[in-house]
C-alpha cells in the first residue's frame, strides 16, 4: 500500500462538460482513479485530480478502500468542499479505532508481504448505463413492494421494506431477466452495509472501513415468480440478520481466520451487487464553483452486475449499471422496468 497523498491540476480548455454519461474516454482524465493502491509502488493512499474544461471543472478523488469505505469517503469529499467554501467543517473524522476485547492488535496477516494479498481479477467485458428514478417513482415501488409482502406473507414473517430495497429487488427482477437465468440456477444480491449506528463503539464520523456485504440469495425462477415483493422481502431479510450482536462477533472471530474480499472468486454471471448509498451527500460537494451537475464512479469495480447508487439530482436515486453487453441491451428494452425510470 502506498503512502501520503497527491493533488493533481489538468487544464483541458478543448473539452466541454458532458452532462450525459461519462465513457472510458471522459474517465482516462481522471487517471488517478482506478489505480490499484495495494499494489503499485509509490502509488498515494489518497489521490486528487481537478481537471479544468472550456465550460466546468471536474473534480475526482479516489481513497484506497484497504484503509476507507464509502462513508468515510464522501465525509472527506464533503469536508473538503466545506473548507473550499471557507467553511467550518461539520464534522471532524474520528480516528480513534475500536477492536472487541478478544481481537489482538495488531492483526497477524497471513502472508510475510502486502503484495501477496493482491488477486488480479479479469471479468468479462461490459457496458454502462445511467438510470434516473424520481421520488415519485421510488415511492411507488416502495408502496407496491410492501402491500405485495402483506399478501404474500400474511401468515409468516412481515416486514417493513425501505425505498432503497425496493427500487434493488426491481432492478433484481430485470437482471434476472436480461440475463435469462435458469428458473434453477441461484442468484444473488450482494450489498455494503455500513456498521456505523448499527455498532455503539462505531460512531457516524468514524474514518475508516466500517462495512460488511450481506447477500440474498433464492433460485431465478422464485425471485421471479414471487415478484418485486418477495425479492424486497429477500433483500430486507439479508440487511436484518447483521444486527449488532453478528457484527460484533464477526469482528471478534476474524484475527482467528483473515480474509480479505475478492472479486476473484467470488464473482459469478448470476451475481448482483450494489455499494454506495443514495444517503450520501454527492450533490452538496459545491467547491465554490456552484453544485455538480453529474456525479459518477471510476474505473474500479465495473463487473458485470454491479448497480453503484447516489442521491438524485433534485430528488430520487441515481444508478449506475454495469452489466454484460447483450443483457444490458435486454434490460434497456424491459418496459417493466423501464416504466419505473425517469430518464
């Protein structure tokens, strides 16, 4: 893993801001995102890069995921924007860390070096594609998700599900679909679930990697037949069984048996995965220059199946998929789904 920081300047005054999708071509001014810290010599844990077009200014910053998640993330893009504006941050970082009382410190990894730890993983080519959801849009699935569980498992266990899981289980139903699964083969759906205000020792302002990836996981041909429904129900039951007590004993047992998370080897065809939050403040990021106008992810994780979420811009949720180039091609013509997007 690489030390310090880096701030790079790029002037590109031949280059308009695109307000549509940013392709590989867009994302190659950004060169420090998508490095692979963990294994390159002098590469920064933190790298910055403001890239100034005729008509806007791009702003990228990429943080080694061995030593940050996602929240701790946009709470450093957020502090930063603050003191831009010459503002007082509204929150400092916390970096004092916890371990449970059976976990010695340091950890002993079991390998004698860091670059022993890096797999290399190759996936299949894909395609990406931004989708809009209004509020309206994901209140509607919400509502319809949640009177489908009353029906559906009156006589079981009921439960609640959020705007989040149900626009995820809708999403779910179309891959399944796109990608013409076997009604017997198994699918999954993978999500981050970050452990801050789920772990008392962990607190909202905690810098550091604080997340876990719970899975729900059922045959194609049951996902499908229960609908938006019972895929909801699915994916709330999976985020349910990490309480605190779980959590905390993962942690606790962890030293005895380290493992690190991979794509190589845990990735498969009829995977779904989604990390980010839609919580996160992406749009309030306001440098002085005025707010974003887009936000979207580098180069890093584009796998097959990965559904990368933000707030909306004025509302709703924001989605970035990348999916194989035939299925996203399916997925774009499923009026099903399509009705729920807003653009």
């Amino acid at each position: 893993m690489g030390r310090g920081s880096i701030l790079v300047r790029l002037i590109h005054e031949d280059r308009t801001v695109i307000p549509a999708d940013p392709g590989p071509n867009e994302r190659a001014l950004n060169r420090l995102v998508g490095a692979d810290a963990a294994s390159m010599a002098g590469t920064p844990i933190l790298g910055a890069q403001v890239t100034e077009l005729a008509d806007g200014v791009f702003v990228a910053m990429s943080l080694n995921h061995g030593v940050a998640d996602g929240t701790a993330f946009w709470h450093l893009f957020n502090t930063w924007s603050e003191i831009s504006r010459q503002e007082t941050p509204a929150a400092l970082p916390v970096l004092e860390r916890w371990f449970p009382d059976t976990c010695p410190v340091p950890v002993p990894l079991p390998f004698p070096k860091l670059e022993h730890a890096v797999r290399r993983f190759h996936g299949p080519p894909v395609e990406e594609c931004f989708f809009a959801f209004s509020a309206e849009s994901v209140r509607d699935l919400k509502a319809r998700a949640n009177a489908e569980i009353m029906i559906t498992n009156a006589e079981t266990e009921i439960c609640v599900v959020s705007s989040l899981q149900s626009l995820l289980a809708h999403l779910w139903l179309a891959v399944i679909r796109a990608r013409r699964l076997p009604p017997e083969q198994e699918t999954s759906y993978t999500l981050a679930l970050g452990c801050r205000g789920l772990v008392k020792h962990v607190t909202q302002a905690y810098a550091g990697n604080a997340m876990v990836r719970c899975a729900a996981r059922a045959a194609a041909g049951e996902v499908l037949r229960g609908g938006l429904g019972r895929a909801a129900w699915l994916l709330n039951r999976a985020v349910a069984s990490q309480d605190e007590a779980a959590l905390v004993g993962s942690a606790a047992s962890w030293h005895g048996d380290p493992r690190f998370a991979y794509l190589d080897g845990w990735w498969n065809p009829a995977l779904v995965v989604t990390g980010n939050s839609p919580r996160f403040d992406a749009f309030g990021n306001d440098f002085g220059w005025g707010r974003p106008v887009a936000v979207r992810s580098g180069a890093g994780n584009k796998v097959d199946g990965r559904a990368t979420v933000y707030e909306g811009r004025g509302g709703g949720i924001g989605m970035e998929l990348c999916l194989a180039p035939e299925a996203l091609s399916r997925l774009v013509e499923d009026h099903e789904f399509m009705a729920a997007v807003t653009r």
